[in-house]
C-alpha cells in the first residue's frame, strides 16, 4: 500500500477542525444559475468556497498586503491573471501550514440530474435559476459539514459570506431561512453579502474558481498550476452522490 501523501489534499480523509473562535465562510459563483439551452448561459456552474478561521484570516490579509505593496497597485485579485502562479504559492502556503481550506463544487448543466433545471416539453421549463443556486448552495454546505469540517458549537461560530449576485433582498432572505431552516446544517451566526471589491477573502474565491474553471472546463492543457494541491473539487452533477475529481480522472 503507498503511503499517504499529506500534500495530496485527495488523499485527506480526517475532517478540519479549527480553534476556537469564528469560522468564515467566503462564497463566490463562476457561471450562472440560467438554462443551459439560453445561448447566454454558461455550460457550467460553480461554487467556490474559501473555510478560514478568524486566525487564518489575518495570514491570508498578512499575504495579500505584502502581494500587494510589491505590485504597488490596490486592484482586485482577477486583474492578475499573470501572477496565476504567484498567487498559486500564496493559496498553497494558507491551505498547508494555516488550515485554510478551499472547495470548488462543480457541475456541467448538461449532465445535472437535479431539480430546477430540467426540461419539461419543448416551450416550458421546469426550473427556477434562484432554487437551482440555493439548492446548489445547501447540498455544498450539507456535503462540507458532513464530510470535511467539524465544527464545535460550543467554540466555534459560524459566518457566511456570499460575494453580491442576489438580485433581490427578497432573494437574500429567501436563502437565509433556506439555510436556518435545514437540520442537516449547523447554525449560522451571520449570512451576508458584500462587494467582492471590499472583501479580499471573497476576491480569493473568486480566483479559486478561476484556477478550476480553466482546469475543468476550459482543458488548458498548459497548466503551470497544481489546483488539487491546494483545492479539493467535488462533482455535484447527481446531487445525492458528490464524488471527488481526482488528478487522475478526467
């Protein structure tokens, strides 16, 4: 039997527990909820989550203000697609040595067994973009909580938040009672949405799921960048059986 590799974060099957203290949750999409049949829609859809505790986050902030000065430039993470593998180093120091954890949930729209996004007849959908992302969103959580974290109640509290793409304050709340009112969730102390421009934590999910939009669904073959060294993709194409993509499966 081969030894496990610590650093093949595929082969990592104890679940992250954290000190005690808040937990963030920093959530972005790549893609959108649309119809794959909508020539505007993107064929794919993603969720991208950053897991850092409160003292991971101030090495995250300590990285990024030192990226920053070098660059003398104050611009969102996205405008440095040049630095990919600058920026790779950063998130592999966080995941490696300050317990930060990132995730990416993927599915191709085409292949989604799911609910609100089927085809009813040739002039009708059955499928709802604003369910679809929520339903997308609490099977990711319930697959974290379940699988990968372990939060203590009595120590540890619980915020999310989200990257602003809810339209609506009515779609925003809609998604808070969806996530308080599951069982299979821990309490959320806060849910929030904010300006990715004011949050470099949201900006980090963001280029997450840049590295495994271009890994997953663009086929760069070109790749300088190891994305399962420092984030774990899950298949979310048949929602009741989330299987992990492997470096050696296609």
């Amino acid at each position: 039997m081969n030894p496990i590799n610590e650093n093949n974060l595929t082969e990592q099957t104890v679940r992250k527990t954290f000190n005690k203290g808040r937990v963030f949750l920093f959530v972005d999409e790549t893609g959108d909820p649309g119809h794959p049949s909508e020539t505007s829609s993107s064929r794919y859809y993603q969720l991208n989550i950053a897991i850092i505790h409160r003292e991971s986050l101030a090495q995250l902030y300590k990285h990024f203000s030192a990226f920053r000065y070098f660059k003398d430039t104050g611009k969102e993470l996205k405008r440095y697609t040049k630095d990919s593998k600058v920026l790779a180093g950063v998130f592999s120091d966080l995941v490696h040595k300050h317990n930060v954890l990132f995730v990416s949930f993927i599915l191709e729209k085409k292949n989604y067994t799911g609910p609100y996004l089927k085809r009813i007849n040739k002039s009708a959908f059955a499928y709802d973009p604003n369910k679809f992302r929520n339903f997308v969103v609490r099977r990711s959580f319930e697959h974290i909580f379940s699988k990968l974290v372990s939060i203590d109640p009595e120590n540890n509290n619980l915020e999310i938040v989200f990257d602003r793409y809810l339209e609506s304050e009515t779609d925003e709340e809609s998604l808070k009672k969806y996530l308080r009112g599951n069982y299979h969730l821990p309490a959320f102390e806060k849910i929030v949405q904010v300006d990715s421009e004011y949050s470099e934590a949201v900006q980090v999910s963001d280029f997450i799921g840049r590295f495994v939009k271009e890994h997953c669904f663009d086929g760069n073959e070109n790749m300088t960048v190891d994305v399962f060294d420092f984030i774990r993709i899950f298949i979310l194409e048949n929602p009741d059986t989330i299987s992990e993509k492997r470096p050696d499966t296609p």
